[in-house]
C-alpha cells in the first residue's frame, strides 16, 4: 500500500504578518494583534515573542514591556484578515487537488498521488503565496497529518530550513520525537499532557512507544489514532467538506457596561443579524434562537446571568425574523439596575435550505428569499453593515474597544490604498 504524503501550510504570525503587507515599516519591529475590547495578545511577531510577551496574556499585564520595548499595538481587524486568509487559500487549492481549510491561517493538502518532488514542490508554493499576497508561511512535509504538525513547528523554528521542513524518509524520526513535547503534540491538550507527564511520558517518541491499551484507557481512541500517526500509520483523512454546523453563534463583550434596554437591544439586533447572514451563506435555515445576557463575572456582588431560548414556528433564514425573535427573548431575560459587560446570540436547529417543513400561512415565505438575496448582494458589494436593521441606526454604546484598528484594505472601496 502506498504511503500517504501530506503537507501542513501555516501562515506565519498570520494577523501581524496581514498588518505588515499594508504597512512595510513594521518589518523586524516588535508588533502584537490583540482580542476582542482590545483585551489578551493573540498574535506576535518573532520580535515580540523574543522580548518574553506570551500568548493569550491580557495587554495590561505586558504593558511596562510594551511601553519600554515601542511594541506596536493593532486592534483585531477581522475583516481584513478573513480575505488575506480567503486569498492565501485560493492560491493553495491551486496546488493541490485535495485541501482541508483547518483555521483561518492553516490548511492541509494531500500530496500522495502527485508525481512531483514534494519539497521543491511546496517551496515553489511558498514562493507564490509570498508573492501574490505578501504573507510569509511555514509548510511541514510527513505521511500523516500529526507528523506534519511536528514538520511545521520545526520549520517555524529552524530559520536555516527556510520555511520548509520534510519528515518524509527522514533518517532519524525517533530523534525529532524525542525533541517534541508530548503537550506540542496534536491533538494532546494542556490536561492531557500534565497526565502523560505525570506518567512518565515526557515527549513524542515516549508517547508512540507506548503500548497500545494503556494509550487507549489514557487517551481513549481518538488518542490511539494520534499515537498510530506518530507511528506513520495515516488515520486521518483530509476533510475537504465540513459536516452541516451544530449551531452558529455571534457574541461579544461590551467597550462599556450597559445598563438600558435600548443599548442591549442594538447589540442583539447587530448579533442576530450577523449570525443570520452566516447562516444565509451556508444555506441552511435555523429553527432555533437562543439569547444570553451577563454581568461582569469578577462582580461577585451585582453579577446577573440569564438566557432563553426559543423553537420557531418555522425554520427560516430571515433576519427581521429572527431579530424579532431575538429581542423577545432579550426582553424576558433584561433587568434593571444591572451593569451587562456580555451578550449573544446562537442559532441552532439547522436544515438545509430547501429540506425544511414549509409554513403555509407565513407571508415570509414568499418576501423571504429574493428580499435576503437582495440584502446579500448589496452588503457584498457595498460593505458588510451597508444594510442594517433599524434598531441598529443609532449611537453604538455597546461598540468594542478598538482603539489602533487599520482599514479594511481589500473589502472596502473607499479604504484602497492611494499611492
């Protein structure tokens, strides 16, 4: 049987690198790429890293570094990075007849029945991507997909390999397991691996000699397959077509404390919305809305949680539906005298669109489609919130913090750069 090939490609640093395409002077400069209300660090540069800043760690914690070190700050610009990530994708479907889009930065593609040299091959990728879209990866070679996790962090690690590294008929597998933390290992969580650890089993060429039913009373069988992949035995298939989503949620916190009714309900609305037009562009219908509202969770003297959720009549993908759905439920579960920091909306249920039970005496049934495809195209065309829902017309009190947010260069007409 011939052995599988697979490759990993991981954009480096993705959001920060994303900063730097449209900005040239951030290169070899400390740069960091926060979270939602501007609160932990989600990406860093080389730069940055080097000077001690840790992922997930809230800015204020660092901000004595980042004030003595000039590290340069960036608001989360999701927009921006979803096309850089929609294009750096593209441009690797173009390579291979088989990909699996992992998260936004990472992808897999499946080399195995391809009569090229995989090394060379990848390179001549990497090449393309950096060219067309300015953003540099690392790409990790092996015959199994955990392998080709452990291929990546080597090549992330190792600048002499440029980007690059290939497990495949490797001379020393065992010795690059070795040097591999059992908690680097995919699909080997922080739990887990304080487990194993405690246990002896210190780094990945521990972890793959061990004997098959202690691994599965360990780890149970997802974890034996982990362990077979470490063994170069394939149990993981790329999964080119993702499985119909459980539930589809839009939630934030807020920039400030909300106390009134109407502040709360311009949030819901924009929520529910969002998340309807996520829905839309799978096709899929939900029959479900749910709505959640809390306190600030360290306020342990006023803290207040509450949801509710309801069944509609009809499943639909109509946003005045479930906007009116949702702020029904925000009314049941509002009160006063409380300063909210959190809200959400989810959305579960699902049918594909065409499958669900019709509703006979619904009008919606009839506006529904061609009035959303209508709303679809202009927001496409114009910008995400160029069509809102009146009750999101007015002052946004509840806006996240986004104090050092950059443009939306690829989506937005007016946001082009001008040279």
């Amino acid at each position: 049987m011939k052995k599988k090939i697979f490759a990993l490609i991981d954009c480096n640093a993705f959001y920060v690198s994303c900063e730097r395409v449209f900005n040239p002077k951030l290169n070899n400069k400390p740069v960091v790429a926060l979270s939602n209300n501007d609160g932990c660090i989600i990406a860093r540069s080389k730069e940055a890293k080097a000077l001690g800043i840790k992922m997930g760690v809230p800015l204020f914690k660092v901000k004595e570094i980042v004030e003595k070190e000039n590290v340069i700050v960036f608001s989360s610009n999701y927009t921006l990075y979803a096309d850089m990530s929609r294009r750096v994708m593209n441009i690797i479907s173009e390579f291979a007849p088989s990909i699996e889009v992992y998260s936004i930065d990472e992808a897999f593609i499946e080399l195995t029945n391809m009569n090229v040299d995989y090394e060379s091959y990848v390179r001549q990728m990497r090449k393309v991507i950096l060219q067309y879209t300015g953003i540099p990866v690392s790409i990790g070679i092996a015959s199994t997909k955990t392998l080709t996790k452990v291929a990546n962090h080597i090549a992330k690690d190792d600048e002499s390999l440029e980007g690059v590294c290939s497990l495949v008929k490797h001379e020393n597998l065992d010795q690059v397991l070795e040097d591999t933390n059992v908690a680097d290992v995919w699909g080997v969580g922080r739990q887990l691996s304080k487990k194993l650890i405690a246990n002896g089993v210190f780094n990945a060429k521990l972890l793959k000699n061990c004997e098959d039913a202690w691994v599965r009373k360990m780890m149970s069988v997802n974890g034996l397959k982990t362990v077979s992949e470490l063994r170069e035995i394939s149990c993981l298939d790329l999964e080119e077509t993702s499985a119909t989503r459980k539930s589809c949620c839009t939630t934030r916190s807020f920039g400030k404390p909300l106390v009134n009714l109407d502040d709360i309900e311009q949030a819901v609305t924009t929520f529910a919305r969002r998340a309807t037009e996520r829905i839309r562009g799978e096709n899929l219908t939900a029959s479900t809305v749910s709505v959640f509202l809390r306190t600030n969770p360290f306020d342990r003297n006023r803290y207040y949680s509450n949801s509710s959720t309801t069944t509609l009549s009809y499943p639909t993908y109509d946003t005045m539906q479930i906007v009116k759905t949702a702020l029904q439920l925000t009314k049941i579960i509002f009160r006063e005298n409380y300063k909210y920091k959190k809200a959400g909306v989810l959305l579960s249920g699902f049918y594909e669109k065409g499958t669900e039970t019709k509703d006979l005496f619904s009008e919606a049934r009839y506006r529904s489609p061609k009035l959303m495809s209508a709303v679809d195209q202009i927001n496409e065309r114009y910008g995400s919130d160029t069509i809102q829902i009146a009750t999101e017309c007015q002052i946004g009190k509840w806006k996240q913090k986004r104090k050092n947010c950059t443009q939306s260069y690829t989506t937005q007409l007016d946001n082009v750069l001008l040279i």
